[in-house]
C-alpha cells in the first residue's frame, strides 16, 4: 500500500482503502433494500420476486371462472362497479377470438388487452388455429416475460374457452407464472379460493349449458348482487355461437343461484 500511494494512485492508505472497496462492491450483484426488486432475478431461497409480484396484480382483479360441459363453454367475470363509471365499461368485458373462442381474464388491464391482441393477431395469421393450438402460442408468448431480466412478467391471468377442431368444448386457464393447464372448471382472481371450492364441490359431468351458467355466475359472485356486477357467456357447441348474456338473462340467473 505504501507503494501504491507513493506512486501517486491515492493520498494516503485509507483514501486508498475506499478505492479499492467501491471497486470492489460495483463489480458484485447488489440487492436493492427497497422490498421491491428492479430485476427479474432469482433470490437465493429460489424464490422469484418478480413473478411474485406479478401473481399478485391477478389476486387483485375480478374473479374469474370457466365453466366446461358436453354442451359447450361458459366464461364469466365478476365486475367491480366504481360510482358515475359508465357502465358496460367497454373495457372490461369476455373477448371474442372467434365464434367458438373466448378469453376473460384479471389483473392488469393493458396487460390483458396484451395478450387478447396476440391472440387475435394469431388466429389471423394461422389459418386453421384450433383453441389447443391457441392456448400453446399464448403459453409460448407470455413464458418468455418471465425469463429476462429487462421484461416483467405480466400481471394478468386469464381463461381461455371454446372448441378445438373436433367441435370438443375445451378450458385452459393460463397464468401470470407463464404456464398453462386445461380444466373442466377453473376460477382465478380475488376470490379464487372460495370459488375453487364452490366449483370443485357443485361440478358434474353431466351438467347442460343452462347449468354451467348458473355454476359459473355463482363460482364468481358467491352472493346475490346486482346483475350489472357479473358478464356472462357461453360458446354452444352445437351451435358454434358466441353469446353474451344480456341483463335480463343475468337477473333470471341470479335469482336462480341465490333463491
């Protein structure tokens, strides 16, 4: 040290000492002590905050539910109303992908409107696309958000319904985490663990369109509210319609659930 500061590359020893201590700590990784992190990066515990994060903005937004039977697919979304929001909000709605394809999902909007564009921009550029095929894009899309350090993951879950090529109703439910699993029935968002439960304790088989509707509403609202609180729409297998359940349907629906 006494030669370094003799050559003129510091004062004295301990202005030497700083130097070669902030050399040292701006070439080693440095955890921000904000409880945020700026990066997606793995802790040393294997956790990954980021995704963290990003699961967290889904539990935040409306509940979500789908609904598979033989008869077709019902989609519904629970609606928080705001005082002198226009209501429908064109915002936030069940997208059409196709006449036999919907996606509803929660969390972060823009995130949303994120992946419904994709999927759009996939069924016109593949023709032929089937709901299996979509849901795989969709997964290969939203998987590498969860990979890079410059990119967060998105906030959003979402449920996409339909049928694939043979006509077969078909559920999957893809996630902020950036995996995809299909279902018979599944629910996500704010009250997504007693929903899983009305779900997994009141699905059947056997249930008629008419009824996934009913499950699926009750699966998202879990008490009577007003019927502007919750969108609804099935896919009909037989038909290949996509219909959206008007208010009047939604009142019959509610007064059915919780009579």
């Amino acid at each position: 040290m006494d030669g370094l500061v003799k050559a003129g590359f510091a004062g004295n020893k301990a202005e030497l000492a700083r130097i070669a201590l902030t050399r040292l700590m701006s070439t080693l990784p440095r955890q921000m002590s904000h409880g945020y992190d700026l990066e997606t990066a793995f802790s040393p515990d294997g956790r990954l905050f980021q995704l963290e994060y990003a699961n967290e903005c889904t539990h935040r937004g409306g509940t979500i539910a789908g609904v598979c039977c033989s008869e077709g697919v019902v989609l519904a979304k629970e609606l928080t109303m705001i005082p002198l929001m226009v209501a429908p909000n064109p915002f936030l709605k069940i997208f059409k992908i196709h006449n036999t394809i919907g996606i509803v999902y929660c969390g972060l909007l823009p995130d949303g409107y994120l992946i419904v564009e994709e999927a759009l921009r996939q069924m016109r550029t593949i023709n032929g696309l089937d709901i299996k095929g979509l849901a795989e894009k969709l997964f290969l899309f939203t998987h590498p958000f969860t990979q890079r350090k410059d990119m967060r993951p998105l906030g959003t879950s979402f449920i996409l319904g339909g049928l694939d090529a043979e006509g077969k109703p078909r559920l999957f439910l893809l996630t902020s985490y950036g995996y995809a699993v299909e279902y018979k029935a599944c629910a996500d968002g704010m009250g997504r663990e007693s929903s899983k439960g009305i779900l997994e304790n009141e699905y059947r088989d056997d249930l008629s369109l008419e009824e996934a509707k009913a499950l699926a509403v009750k699966a998202v609202l879990r008490k009577k509210t007003r019927a502007e609180n919750v969108l609804v729409t099935a896919i009909d297998a037989k038909t290949k319609n996509f219909t959206d359940a008007a208010v009047d349907e939604r009142k019959r629906l509610l007064d059915r659930i919780f009579t």
